[in-house]
C-alpha cells in the first residue's frame, strides 16, 4: 500500500535544503532564504564574518524540547534564521563566507547588486571584496558598462568603476541603458559624463599631423608620396631625418579627410579600438582607393596608421586619471 505524502499545515512552510556544501549535517544553523531554501552552515564561520550575525548569536537563545520546537524556528535539533533574501543571493553571499568557494559568475547585474546589498547589510567586507573580484572578470564590464558602473559607484567598488567607466569609452553617451542606473545618483553619472567628455578631448587632441617623424614612422604613408590626388597645400609634410628621397608631398586630401573623421569618431567614443574599427567604413580611405597610385598602398599604410595612432589615443587617455585620480566615494 502506497504511503500517503506528508502533510503541511498551512503555518508550516515547504521547504527545501540548498545543494552541496549547504545541505552539511554538521551545520549547527540553517539559513533560510525566502524562497523555503535551507542553507546548514555554522555559526562560528557567520560570526567570523559578520559583526550581524555574531550579535545575533550572541544573544541568549531559549532551546525548546524537541516536542515543542516549530518547524519555522528549529529544524533537525538546530535553529532556523528567515531572512529576506532569496535562495540565489544567498547562495552567492554564503560562499566566500566559507573556505570551499567564492562567488560564480551571476546571471544579470540585479543578482550581482543583491549579493552587494547583502553584504552591506549583513557587515560582511569578504563578500563585497569577493563580489568585486568576480565582477572584474565578468562579461559584464564589456557587455553592461554603464549598469557595471552604476553598481561599482552605488557600493564603492573603486576598480570596478574605473574598469567600467573605460569600457563606456566604446560607446558614445549616454550609453546602454541599465535599469541599475536608477540606483545611482545625478553626481554619479555626472562624474561619468565628466570623465568621457574629458578622454573624448584628450584622444581628438591627439590626432595632430607630428612636425617631425621617423622615416620608418606609421605617419609616414601613401599620403605623402602621391601626385595625383588632390593636396591641401596649407597643410605642410613633417620633416624626416634623414630626408627621404623623392621628398615628401602636401598630404592628399582624402588622408586629411580620415583624420577629420577619426578625431569626430574619437571626440564621441574615445578609444583606440575606435580608429582601428573605423578603416573599414571610412569614406575618405573608400575614396583613397580610388587614385590609381594610392589604391594599392591606401588601405595597408592606413590600417598600419590606425594601430599605432590608436595607441597614442590609449596613452593620452591614461591622462585623464590623473584629472580624476579618484571617483569620490558615496554608496546609494
């Protein structure tokens, strides 16, 4: 005869125990989640970590006879904590509390954003020091940027901020949008706006024409050496030493053409990578490829161009730390 399932009275919640390492037997409390998930862990490690459930532990506890104790506040012989948090936040705040693991990769920026305010109201450093950790390495810095930063900002997470606000640099503003951004605050994305708008002037500045190059110099292109296109006759060749031989020409019309361009582009999304990304629609380099004497070089001495002029957009960028050397603190 089949035996009958267990029945529930309507006060006694249904409940289930967390996966491995959470479902010990040694555990001498259950956490549980606010989705009836039941976490066994141990009192000494929560207390260890955070000066919240330490003060809870201290207080003194009445232990009921085994008849009297209520599945809501004891189970198997050992207390039940209800906290409001769900089964998915406390697994990834519970983890780095213990020896066996740290926070894996969560699923959207909301879950990462629970654990932080977990940590924070629990008093736990190890979680959030162990949250930033993770987020730095996640697909998130490059994917959710502007909701990264809004994160980072609201619960001071310096590197993550800055690493975030760099990845916005990719996209003109006002960016993605996140719904984390409705935690941050107007001076938050103030400092972000600032930020953009000052590695945006930096990078355009550095796109100017050198005085002075290398003979072997990525400056040094088709641009120089073609007599058919079209010249700007105001705007004078750099001196090369040695001089070359034949003498370098006033630069065509469609070269300067791309630096007006590349410099529009960087201004709006001030990045190396963007330089190198826009050789490809360039107008201008289209109509380079059009003269029959730039056509075979044009592409070739552009994409050259493009790489190590993008490297100098990265370096005067690094410039604007310096501008703001920190991002002034202040969670949400």
């Amino acid at each position: 005869m089949a035996s009958s399932p267990p029945h529930h009275s309507p006060s006694t919640p249904v409940t289930r125990d967390a996966p491995h390492p959470f479902n010990n037997r040694e555990g001498d409390v259950i956490v549980r989640s606010s989705d009836n998930v039941d976490f066994r862990v141990f009192k000494l490690l929560l207390s260890l970590a955070s000066p919240a459930f330490r003060g809870l532990f201290e207080l003194p506890q009445y232990v009921p006879k085994e008849e009297e104790q209520n599945h809501s506040d004891w189970k198997d012989g050992v207390p039940v904590v209800l906290l409001t948090e769900d089964s998915t936040t406390l697994t990834n705040f519970l983890s780095p509390i213990f020896p066996w693991g740290a926070i894996q990769e969560c699923t959207s920026l909301k879950e990462w954003r629970l654990v932080l305010e977990a940590a924070e109201k629990y008093q736990v450093e190890g979680v959030r020091s162990a949250a930033e950790k993770t987020l730095l390495r996640s697909k998130f810095i490059q994917t959710e940027a502007m909701g990264v930063y809004a994160i980072a900002r609201c619960f001071d997470l310096e590197a993550a901020a800055r690493l975030a606000a760099k990845s916005t640099l990719r996209q003109p503003m006002p960016g993605k949008f996140s719904d984390e951004l409705h935690y941050a605050s107007a001076a938050m994305l103030h400092d972000l706006v600032t930020y953009h708008r000052a590695c945006g002037q930096h990078a355009a500045d550095a796109i100017t024409i050198p005085k002075e190059m290398d003979p072997e110099s990525s400056w040094n292109g088709v641009w120089f050496a073609c007599h058919a296109c079209p010249s700007d006759p105001a705007i004078t060749p750099p001196t090369v030493k040695p001089n070359p031989r034949p003498p370098l020409r006033n630069a065509t019309k469609w070269w300067l053409g791309f630096l007006k361009e590349i410099e529009d582009q960087v201004n709006d999304r001030p990045s190396g990578v963007t330089i190198q990304e826009w050789v490809s629609t360039s107008p201008s380099v289209k109509a380079g490829r059009a003269c029959q004497i730039c056509r075979k070089r044009a592409v070739e001495d552009t994409i050259k161009f493009a790489k190590q002029l993008g490297k100098q957009v990265d370096e005067a960028i690094v410039v604007v730390r310096t501008l703001l050397p920190v991002f002034p603190s202040g969670g949400c």
